[in-house]
C-alpha cells in the first residue's frame, strides 16, 4: 500500500465532526449608529418596540445604539460610524434581528428572542405519525412539534479572529390543545397536575409573538367542584375556572391525554411517539434538520443588516485536524483501571469489567449480599423472572451475559421478598412493608431493591412511596436502589434493551454496597489530588412556592475517581452556607488526611 493510500484510509476511518453552527459570512465595512444615553429597562424595551420596523435596538455598557436597517429611516440620537470588524456584538445583534425578520416572513411566531419558534406544520407533527404507527385514528388535540432556535454567537478563532455564526438548536414542543373542562369530560385525571392560565405579559400586543407564549403557570390541581378548580401551590388566587385552564403539557401529563384518548392502543402510541421523537432529535434526525435550516437560510440570503452591510449564512462548521472553528479542543479517550496494582486496563468501561472484574475483587469482603425487594404482590412473577436475569445474566447478551455474581467477582447473591398490598396511602404501605422487612429473623439486607411505578414521581415528597422507603432502609444505615416496573415490563421489541438497564442496576448496586468497580488512570505525582463534589438544593414545598433554604453537601474523591468519603453540612441559614460549607470541606479534608497519613 502507498503512502497516499494509507493516509487516504486512515482519513476516511476518523469520525467526520459538525458543528450545529452556521458561519455567517458579513460583507461590508462601515455601518452608521444611533447613539442614546441608556436609562432604564423601560426605555430600552419601549425603543425596541417603537423601532421594530426600522431600527435594531443593542445596548452596550451605558448607551443604547440604534442601528437603521432601512434606507430613509429617522434618526433617533447622536449618528456615528463603526467598523462591522470592530463591533462583533452589534453585528451579531444586527444577525438576530434579520433572522426575526427572516422567521415573520415565513409566518412563524416567536416564543423567544433568539429567535426561538415552533413549526406547527401538520406533517411535522408527530403525533399523527404514531398513531399511524399504533394503527389507530389520529388524536387531534395532542400535538409534539419541532420547536428550533437560531442563536447568533461570536466565536473566537484560535488565531485571535472572530466569526459570527448561527447556532441552531432543536427541541421538542408539547401542546394540548383542549382546556381542563373538556380533559376531565375525557376521563383525563387532572388532580396532582399543574395547569397553565392565559396572562398578559410585556410582549402580547406584539403581532409577531407566539400566543401560547401568553400562558402562564397557575398552580396544581387539588380538586374540582362544578366548573372551579381548586389549586394548592398557586400563583395568584387558588381558584380557577376549569375552561380558562390548560394543563401543562410536560411528558407524563401528555402520556396520561394518549392513554384516555387510545385506551388500550396507548402503550403502542407512546413507544411510537418515543420512537419519532429520537428520530427528529437524535444524532441522524439533528444533523438532517440543521443541514435543512442551512439550506433554508443559505436560499434566503444575504441578509441586509444596515445600508452597506450584508450576511451570508453557510454550511455547517466541519471540524478536524487544520480546521479553525473556534477554540475547541478534543479530549483523548479516558483508561479505566481495574486492579490497584493497575496493570489491568481499558478504554472500554463495559469490556474492561468483563475481562477483569472490578478495581476492588480481592478486598471487597460482601462477597454473599443479600438483598431486601419491597414489592407489591401484583408484580411478583415479573420481578422474580428480572431479578434472576439480574443474577445470573442474559445469554447472548453484549453487555450482560455473566449477570451480577460473576461479572462482580461475587460467590452468591440472595433476594429476600416483602410482598404487600399497597392500600390508599401508598407510601405508608411501602413504609410499613420495609419496617417488616427489617424486622425479619434473616437480619438486615446489605441493600434494598424498591419497585415502584413511574406514576409515583408525580406525587408530592410526603406522599412518595420511594422516597418512604428509601428513609426507612437508610435510617437503619441500608443503601437503597429503585427499579420501575415500567423497566421491567419490557415490549417485545424492546426484549434487547433489558440487559443495560441490568448493566447499570448491576454498577449502582455494587458502588452502594461500598464496592468500587474502577478507577481512571492518572499521572503518578508527589501530590495528594482530591477531586470534591459541592451540591446545594433549594427546598421548597411546591414548584411556585418560597424556598426555605440551602444544603450543601461535599464529596471527596482522590484524583482518579476513587471514593474517599461524603459529608453533608448542617442545615443552616443561607447567610451562613459559606461559613458552614467551608467548616465541611475542612473537616472532609482533615479525616482524608489521617486515614491515608498525610504529613
């Protein structure tokens, strides 16, 4: 083989790398602006609405620069001249502006800025294509559309240059299109549900602006009587009609609209609808629709941006070796390490545990865990035949074929059932059946596995059945692991996928029964490298409420991801979380320090 061939072959064996971003090729020089003292949000937002036809409104630090866009237009401040090459942020606010003008041209509405807007076009909708799929009649109030933004950036070569491009994002917008009064005739139980009222905002006299854009959160439903919905957790007054709302359109909310709108067909509906949706937004679908928004903006060009001052926008940014598409840089693959003397090795996490076993074989001492499983009675056959896989393996699988005993190095692992009944307060039912369970003559499990449904993320804290659960196991110092039934009552079609929910059950079980599965290679160094976790939550008791305050919690890890120790602060005022979060890192510094004897 000649050199030319080979380095040919080896050109076409490396990934081919795009960006989402399309450069924007500005033609031009000099542009005029006109210049105003900045005053106030007010003012900035009452010249952008007076000037939309005319002008494109950018503040920069203490003036507002007013940049005509139109021949003939007035002048509203002091004129002056800027040079496109010294003023990347105005182009690219002069970018924005023609591409809003660009997307109200073709009739689309904004539902942000960037611009962001949705095409409600009937054949992007793919809720039609999966009722197609599902063999049954389309669902005309339920609506998932692709929803794109075009955001101009600035980005800054290696060399010191700048380009302005367009990032393309791509999402997926969910609409119901019924109010709550005629989802209830419908069967759809909307209690526990947030629902969505119709508010005036600074942008709803704009013609260009999305009218579902105007819909606000209202609060979630308690109960209903006659036409009024009652609501906790609310904004404003805790009673609304029920045909002036609209429930919000979030995943399981929507999947509740399929499943009274298709009844039985609705299992097949959803695992279609999930099927279009990885098609639209996964890698292929991503790269096909931000090719076809380049094309799209390429045949409508240029843009004119002021007199004088033009954009082209171009294909997308392909990146490797002697390209220059910004400052970017690609990380080499990590090695995994699975013995302490580390001369097992792999840059395959999967591969690696399969060959070797975990980093910690020889001294991890739960060698026969035995393993509690809170689950109610109905789901008992299903969960056994799962567990076993989970035990012994899937045959033929890829990833999963040696099963939790041998790909861990283990000698047994033992399942010690708590069936129950759960009654009308599920998570008192699940908390009573993991008291017994503790309780039992076998002694305490070295972990628990809780089987719950997916419809239980939906409810409130106090009412969770997991997070019941999980202060009952944890209380008594019992590491807690969920599992969904939802995982486990696989279709047909998806009989494959069990073995990496198995996988990662598999990994997560064996970290919280204190064993660790790897560490990542590093350089060997004099230095003591700790790598630490800070976390902070903001408790509150519903999405629209106060928050109470702030929890930060430290974990320590050395510098190649093996686990040293967890703190978590005391609860404190937030005006103190600094004071106490640092008396936390100290203490988690400290006890490292003498366990591994640091001088």
């Amino acid at each position: 083989m000649d050199r030319g061939t080979a380095l040919i072959r080896r050109r076409q064996s490396q990934p081919r790398l795009l960006l989402n971003l399309l450069p924007v090729d500005v033609t031009g020089d000099v542009f005029d602006v006109d210049v105003l003292t900045y005053r106030s949000s007010e003012q900035l937002r009452e010249l952008r609405r007076d000037l939309a036809g005319t002008h494109a409104v950018h503040r920069r630090r203490d003036e507002i620069l007013c940049v005509p866009f139109i021949d003939g237009a007035p002048e509203v401040g002091s004129r002056m001249t800027l040079r496109a090459g010294d003023a990347p942020a105005v182009v690219r606010r002069l970018v924005q502006e023609a591409l809003i003008r660009f997307v109200g041209a073709r009739d689309y509405k904004l539902r942000g800025w960037e611009p962001t807007f949705v095409a409600r076009l009937p054949r992007l909708d793919l809720v039609p294509t999966a009722c197609s799929v599902a063999g049954i009649e389309p669902i005309e109030w339920l609506h998932v559309y692709p929803e794109y933004s075009l955001g101009p950036r600035v980005i800054y070569r290696r060399s010191g240059a700048h380009v302005v491009g367009v990032l393309v994002g791509l999402r997926t917008r969910r609409e119901i299109g019924l109010s709550v009064d005629a989802l209830i005739d419908r069967e759809v139980d909307v209690r526990g549900r947030y629902v969505l009222v119709r508010s005036q905002h600074e942008h709803s006299s704009d013609p260009r602006w999305d009218a579902w854009a105007d819909l606000r959160l209202a609060g979630r439903v308690v109960s209903r009587h006659g036409d009024v919905l009652h609501l906790d957790d609310a904004r404003g007054s805790d009673q609304i009609r029920a045909g002036d709302a609209v429930l919000e359109a979030r995943r399981e909310n929507v999947e509740a609209c399929l499943v009274a709108a298709s009844g039985a067909s609705s299992r097949a509906v959803i695992e279609a609808l999930e099927a279009a949706t990885f098609g639209l937004t996964g890698a292929r679908g991503r790269l096909e629709r931000v090719r076809a928004i380049g094309q799209l903006l390429e045949v409508g060009g240029p843009f004119l941006l002021a007199p004088g001052l033009e954009a082209r926008v171009q294909s997308p940014i392909e990146v490797g070796e002697g390209t220059d598409a910004g400052l970017y840089r690609r990380q080499p693959r990590v090695s995994y390490v699975f013995d302490p003397a580390r001369t097992k090795t792999d840059t395959w996490l999967n591969r690696g545990l399969q060959e070797h076993g975990p980093f910690d074989a020889e001294a991890f001492t739960v060698k026969r865990p035995i393993v509690s499983v809170i689950c109610p009675d109905d789901f008992r056959g299903e969960v056994e035949l799962y567990l076993r896989q989970f035990r012994d393996g899937v045959p033929s699988s890829k990833v999963f074929a040696q099963g939790f005993v041998r790909k861990y190095h283990l000698n047994d692992c033992a399942f010690q059932f708590q069936l129950f009944r759960p009654g009308t307060d599920v998570a008192a039912s699940y908390r009573e059946a993991c008291l017994t369970a503790l309780s039992s003559t076998n002694g305490k499990p070295d972990l628990a596995f809780v089987i719950i449904e997916e419809r239980h993320k939906e409810l409130p804290p106090q009412a969770d059945p997991y997070l019941a659960a999980k202060a009952a196991f944890l209380s008594q110092g019992v590491p807690v692991q969920e599992i969904e039934i939802e995982t486990i009552r696989v279709s047909p079609r998806q009989r494959s996928s069990v073995q990496y929910s198995l996988d990662n059950i598999a990994l997560a079980s064996y970290a919280k029964l204190g064993g660790v599965p790897f560490v990542m290679a590093s350089a060997p160094g004099l230095a003591h490298e700790l790598v630490i976790g800070i976390g902070s939550a903001t408790l509150s008791s519903g999405r629209l409420a106060e928050s109470e305050r702030v929890v930060g919690i430290t974990t320590v890890f050395s510098a190649d991801g093996n686990y040293l120790l967890a703190n978590s602060s005391r609860e404190v005022d937030f005006q103190e979380y600094g004071t106490e979060l640092l008396r936390t890192l100290e203490n988690g510094v400290r006890q490292v320090a003498l366990r591994n004897g640091w001088q």
